[in-house]
C-alpha cells in the first residue's frame, strides 16, 4: 500500500495535456491504484478500529 502512494501522486501531477497522452492501460493502472490505496485504507482504519474496541472490551473485564 505504501510502495502505490508514490505511483498515485506521480499520476496526480500530471498535467491534463499530458495525462490526456498517456494509454488508455496507463490510466486503467492509475484509477486501480487509486481504488487498491483506498481499499487499503479502509481495511487499516477497520483493523484499528477492532483493536481498540477489543482492547476497552478486554479491559473493562
């Protein structure tokens, strides 16, 4: 997840000219990095989230 972070922003930079130019499987790697980075996200925070409320769960006992 963190090795696409550098990928992602180097495709937001881009100007629209220049990402106009770019393939058509270029821009298909761009938008899956996106969804695979958000995915990933998402999937992080939900970990977080389970490990602190079974840590107040498990401390309450």
């Amino acid at each position: 997840m963190l090795f696409d972070y550098p990928q992602i922003q180097y495709f937001d930079k881009i100007e629209p000219e220049m990402y106009a130019t770019l393939e058509s499987e270029q821009k298909e790697i761009h938008n899956r990095l996106k969804i695979e980075f958000s995915i990933g996200i998402v999937i992080l925070l939900a970990g977080m989230a389970l490990f602190v409320t079974s840590f107040f769960r498990n401390s309450k006992k």
